[in-house]
C-alpha cells in the first residue's frame, strides 16, 4: 500500500528533476471508466482527445469489477453516473478501497445527486466508503442545470490540475457541490451553489494513501451534447490533467517534501550531489508506487 512518505518520496524525485534541468515526466495511467451509462461512449471520446492514457469502459449498473482486478490492471478509475442507480453503494466502496491502496480516483457529473446528502428528489443511494474520502459533499440539491463558467479569478496556478485551463462551459451539467474541510479547491464556477457558497469545479483530496479528485461536470458530454454548444473551453485539457495528476499519485511538488530534505543554499557540486540522491530516492519510490 503507498503511504504520504512514498508520495513525499515521488516529490523528492520530481525536484532532482527539476534541480537538472530535466521535465519531470507523466507516467500514462490505465483508467477504468465505471459508469452506469455512456462509459463505452465515454471511453471510446477521451481515448481520441486525452492523448497519453488508455480507457477501458465498464458498466456497472448490476455489477462491479473485484478490487483485484481493477488493482492488478488500472491505475485510476473515473466514476460518473446519469441518473442515479442502485448499485452507487457497492460501486463507491469497490472505488473506495481502490484510492485506499495508493491509487487514484477521479469523479464526475452526477456523483452528486447518488451521494446520500443528495436532493431527496433523486432518490440517492449513497456511494458508501467512497463518501468518507470524497473532496465534496452535494450543496442538498446538486446539479442545477443551469449555464456554468468557470471563475477565471478563482484558478489555482500553477498546479498539475489546472495547466493550460482558461475556460470551461457546461449549459446544464455542472455543479451542486460543496467542498470539504481538508479539500483544495483549484478553481470554482461563477456561479454560487445553492447555499449561496463557492461551487467547486475541479477540486482534490488526499486522505492518507487515498487522492480523490472530483471534476465536477460531465465526462460524458461529448455524447449527451455539443462541443462548443453544451459544453466548451479546455474541457478536455481538464481531464487529461485529472488523470495525468492521478497518474503522478497527486503530488504537486517541492511544497510536500518533508522538512528533512528540504534542500538549503548550497554550492554546486554538493547540489548535484543531493539532487542525485533525491533522484535514485524518488526512482525507487516510482517503482514501489503500486507495490
């Protein structure tokens, strides 16, 4: 099971990198899409437009793949639904016990309307141990299906999530969240959610070997809408940065090293020196990354 010191480790790696001069590299991730409907369709769009990762589709309307399966053969899962479906419970602790063994989990439009604080008028069904570890809650009436932007002043950069992203439109199918004590937030909508609080977009949280990033508009919008109608902006940039931060076990950098090997002013060659040992540390990590 990866720990917060492996993930601490994979950071020390990326600065060696950097100390370098060299691009800190992006591992491709295995995703297994998990949806009660269009994860075929969904599969088949981001497999052409999110270059760099490879989709595999499962629907789990009356049936979820084993832990063991998705541990041994995927490194991120990315759950979503349209509409809510009874089998949320045993979807969400399978993907629970997924991020809980140092794996990512990435989630979409309508998680929100399953999660059992959901609107009654969607008859949620809770996604189970998924909930304890998820960044937001649903703002008690989730996606309001209205227009959404996202809030320009609102992104966090630089961070892996938010790189190349400007702008985002959903006509209908975005928001209804309420982020979690504990949950960074990198960008929000304009518009408020229904409590009148910042709406989060794209948001994360790490809890212990568990990241769970929620993007929080619809993976599938390439089937259910149309580009630059539905839905527009950096949409896919925004999922390829899900899963390439997923796949980079959600460390962002330097500000995740421990204090130990927080690196002083130092001469040159003592420089090289440390950044080639942090660089075998952080390679030794990589490859414990999924032990």
């Amino acid at each position: 099971m990866q720990t917060r010191a492996i993930r601490r480790a994979i950071a020390c790696g990326t600065l060696a990198a950097a100390t370098w001069g060299l691009a800190p590299t992006v591992d491709a991730a295995r995703v297994a899409i998990l949806s009660n409907s269009y994860a075929e369709e969904t599969a088949i769009d981001f497999s052409a437009k999110v270059p760099g990762h490879t989709f595999t589709a499962f629907n789990v309307n009356s049936s979820v793949p084993t832990l063991a399966a998705l541990t041994a053969n995927f490194d991120v899962l990315l759950v979503f639904e349209d509409s809510t479906f009874p089998n949320a419970t045993a979807v969400g602790n399978v993907a629970a016990a997924f991020a809980n063994s140092g794996r990512t989990v990435v989630l979409g439009t309508f998680y929100e309307q399953d999660r059992s604080d959901g609107a009654v008028a969607y008859t949620p069904h809770g996604w189970g141990a998924l909930e304890l570890i998820d960044p937001n809650t649903s703002d008690g009436t989730g996606t309001p299906y209205t227009p959404h932007a996202l809030d320009p002043a609102s992104i966090v950069s630089p961070h892996p999530l938010t790189a190349n992203v400007t702008t985002l439109t959903a006509a209908r199918f975005a928001g209804g969240n309420e982020a979690k004590p504990g949950t960074t937030v990198v960008a929000n909508w304009v518009q408020k959610n229904a409590r009148g609080h910042a709406d989060p977009a794209i948001a994360y949280r790490v809890t212990g070997p568990a990241c769970v990033i929620h993007i929080a508009t619809a993976p599938d919008y390439a089937t259910v809408g149309t580009a630059g109608t539905d839905f527009g902006g950096d949409f896919y940039a925004v999922w390829e940065n899900a899963f390439d931060f997923g796949a980079a076990n959600c460390v962002v950098g330097p500000d995740e090293l421990p204090d130990a090997v927080a690196i002083p002013a130092l001469g040159s060659g003592v420089l090289a020196t440390v950044a080639l040992a942090l660089a075998a540390f952080g390679g030794l990590a990589l490859m414990r990354r999924r032990s």
